[in-house]
C-alpha cells in the first residue's frame, strides 16, 4: 500500500473517530451507521498485511490512539520468574510497542506503515 494512502485511512478513521466521540458525548450514537465503513477498511487492510498486519494496524488506531497515547502515565512492569518487575517509572518517556531488539515500532502513521510494509505485506 502506498504511503500516501495508509496515511489518508489513517488520518479519515482519527477525524472521524474524533466526530463520533464528540457526538457520543451528546448520547448520539450512529454505532451502526458506522460499523460498515469500519469492516470495509478492515478488509483492505487485511487484504495487504493479513490478519496480523490487521491487528498491528488496529493497535495503532485504537490502543495507541493514532500514535498520541501517553505511555509514560504510569508505571509499566513485567514478570520475571513469578514476581512483577517495574521496567518504567511513571514519567519515563516510552512507546507502547517495541520489535524484538527493542526499538519502537507503530508510533506514528509512517512507523506503522513501515512496519506493516516490513513484516507484513502480502504479495500478490
């Protein structure tokens, strides 16, 4: 998928998302009006990167919140021989997302695009 695209889905889906929060706030909800639009773009999505790309893609929309998540908020901890460990302090800058050396992956529109076209995209 073309750059230019993936950040004009990306971009229509944030606006959007915003307008039906705003409207949700007024106890206007248009849920199903609106599911369709959400299932088409998930299909083309899916179409290109497959249903792990998919789900990296929705991460990137819905838990990362297009990249504006503050993940610095709070403490972040994992296990390590049945005990929580603190690997970050609340107010440590981090990203919600790492590859396997550790880097930060979908943390903007481009970063998601290159990590879907890197290890994702399927060629037809």
């Amino acid at each position: 998928m073309r750059i230019e695209t993936f950040s004009a889905i990306c971009l229509t889906l944030k606006n959007q998302s915003k307008v039906l929060d705003d409207l949700n706030s007024l106890n206007v909800s248009l849920v199903n009006f609106v599911d369709p639009y959400y299932d088409l773009i998930s299909r083309c999505v899916e179409d290109f990167y497959g249903k792990d790309g998919l789900s990296w893609f929705e991460w990137f929309c819905y838990e990362n919140e297009f990249g504006e998540r503050d993940w610095s908020k709070a403490p972040s901890y994992k296990e390590v021989d049945g005990k929580l460990i603190c690997v970050h302090e609340a107010g440590e800058i981090r990203h919600g997302a790492h590859d396997e050396e550790g880097n930060p992956v979908c943390y903007s529109i481009i970063s998601t695009w290159e990590y879907l076209e890197n290890n994702f995209k399927i060629v037809k």
